[in-house]
C-alpha cells in the first residue's frame, strides 16, 4: 500500500509539474535574422512546444542589451508571461549587476538555464580594403553592430581600449548582421563588427557574394598581448578567451585569432523551478534535435554547461540546477 501511494504521489507530481509548465507562457528574446541566435532561439521554442507543452514563441530582437530589458520589463508572473533571452556574458553581466546605464538602480534578474556555444567577435572586410588592426578602422566606412545589441557594448569597449574612437570613422553605422554584409557587398562599408557563433550565414553569404564580384572576404585578428584585449579581459575576468577561427569557416587567407564568449540562455528569477527544470530537461533530453537544426549549437551540452555551475556571478536557475544534479554532472 505505501508504494502505491509513494507512486501515485510522484506520478501526481509530474502531473503538477507538467500543468503548470503548461500555464505558462515563454517569449525567447533572440536576436537579428542575420545571425545565430533567431535561429538557435526559434528552434528552443518550436522544441518546448512539441515535446513539452509549454506555449514558447521566440521573437527577432536587437539581441544580448535588448534581451535583458525585456526580461526585466516584459515578465509578468501574475500573467505566467516568462521572458527568457539569448545573451553575451559582458552584456549579461552589466545588466545583471546594473553598471549598464539601462539598468542603473534597476538591474535585470536573470538566471541561467545553461551555456550554448561560444560568440567570436568578428571584424568583417576585404582583402583588399587595407584594414588589418584596430587602428586602421580610423578613416573608414565602419558599422558596430545594432544598437542595444551585445556586438555594440562588445564593439565599443575593444575600440575604447584600443584608442580608437567611432568619430574618427569617415562614416559610423550601427547596423545588425544582414544589413553590415550587404553594406560591405555594396560598397557603403568598408568594415563591421559582429559578434556571434560561427559560421555565422550571413558572413558566409557574404563570402559567397564577393567571390562572384571577385574579392575576398577578410577578418582582422586581434593581439592577444595588445591593449585592446588586455583591457577587456582586465574589466571581464573569466568571461572572455582568445578563439581562432579557423580560415575554412568562410575561406579567409588565414586563421583569425580573436575574443571569444561563451553565450548564455537565461530567464527571469521568477520563472517557477519547476518550469525552469521542464525547460532544461525537454532541451537536452532533444538536445539532437537543436544540434541539427543549428551548427554552432553542437557545443550545447550538459557538460560545457556543467563547467560553469557555480563559477559564475549570474546564479543558475534551481530548477535548472537539479536537472544537472540528476544525470550526475554536477553534485
């Protein structure tokens, strides 16, 4: 008699747990249709519909700054409406401990589900446009990503710190992925910066269109030892490496050595646990699913994340947290 109430107990358990999943509604704040994150964050959604249950719509956004107003301002617990987000760790972290002037006296909540892959920050040129450093952006045609987005926080702290500054440009855009590679297949630019997983689609169109004009796409690697990374790593401890892309990710000339953050999926501190558990749990349990719909996802494990559990200033989720502890990767 007593297992068969211990088993109807955790059976009425999943039951509860899987209602209230239900009751709820998550909106994924992704980023421009240019880069990785509208996808990677169309196909968590469409994966949370189909496997859980769970009324999951993700929406193009200007990415990592703009996702965190929205966690912030969009949430309404009283209305089971849930925004979670896609975001940059620098971006993340200004909003989270309020140093960004957006969230100034009122930071963004958030709490990490897990990891997914790691952002490059990518310079984007042409062979034969003469940039090869930081310093030679000075006189040109440069965009610095979409406002509020995280290639535009990540952007503009490396120029700063290189002595670099955007009214030294010919010309200053602020422009999203697919707008920079048509600019720079155009002619109106002459470089941009990007920050996203690779390859990013539109970088590699954009490889692909100025083939058929007859150039060459180019990235510009940044020194390691140079003060531009030193700075950032100084202000960002732990949140950034040094990445290489290698040459065949869009056919450049050679590899590019470059700042590299490890993105986080993310969604408010009053997300109930028990969605927070049904959200990571439905993921990783399709995880498959995700790795074949969005190349760079392929480093969205349960062990990448698990190298993060408790090393981060931004806390995990509980619900989140206990998925890991129960398949064993973290105690």
């Amino acid at each position: 008699m007593k297992r068969l109430l211990l088993i109807i107990a955790i059976v009425a358990a999943g039951l509860f747990g899987s209602a209230v999943a239900q009751k709820v509604q998550i909106v994924i704040g992704t980023g421009g249709t240019g880069g990785v994150y509208f996808y990677y964050g169309t196909q968590v959604a469409q994966m949370l519909t189909k496997y859980a249950g769970i009324s999951a719509t993700a929406i193009q956004t200007a990415a990592s700054i703009d996702n965190n107003l929205l966690l912030r301002d969009k949430t309404d617990p009283n209305r089971g409406i849930y925004y979670c987000e896609l975001s940059l760790p620098d971006s993340a972290l200004v909003a989270y401990n309020g140093t960004h002037p957006k969230f100034e006296g009122n930071p963004a909540p958030s709490r990490i589900l897990w990891v997914t892959y790691p952002n490059y920050l990518q310079i984007v040129t042409t062979a034969d446009s003469g940039i090869t450093s930081l310093a030679d952006l000075v006189g040109k045609r440069v965009s610095t990503g979409a406002p509020s987005s995280g290639t535009e926080y990540t952007s503009l702290l490396v120029l700063d710190a290189a002595g670099v500054k955007t009214d030294s440009f010919s010309k200053w855009s602020r422009l999203g992925a697919s707008e920079s590679a048509d600019g720079l297949a155009n002619g109106t630019l002459d470089a941009y910066f990007w920050s996203g997983g690779i390859p990013t689609g539109s970088i590699s169109e954009l490889a692909t269109t100025l083939n058929r004009k007859g150039k060459k796409l180019a990235l510009v690697s940044l020194n390691p030892d140079g003060t531009a990374v030193k700075t950032f790593m100084d202000r960002f401890p732990g949140l950034g490496v040094m990445g290489t892309i290698p040459a065949a990710t869009y056919g450049t000339a050679g590899d590019t050595e470059t700042l590299a953050f490890w993105n986080r999926f993310a969604c408010p501190a009053s997300l109930p646990d028990d969605v927070a558990y049904t959200i990571t749990k439905t993921v990783f349990d399709h995880i498959q699913d995700l790795h074949d719909a969005i190349k760079p996802s392929i480093q969205t494990t349960v062990a990448n994340t698990a190298e993060f559990v408790g090393h981060t200033t931004i806390p995990f989720a509980p619900g989140a947290i206990k998925y890991y502890k129960e398949v064993g990767a973290v105690q």
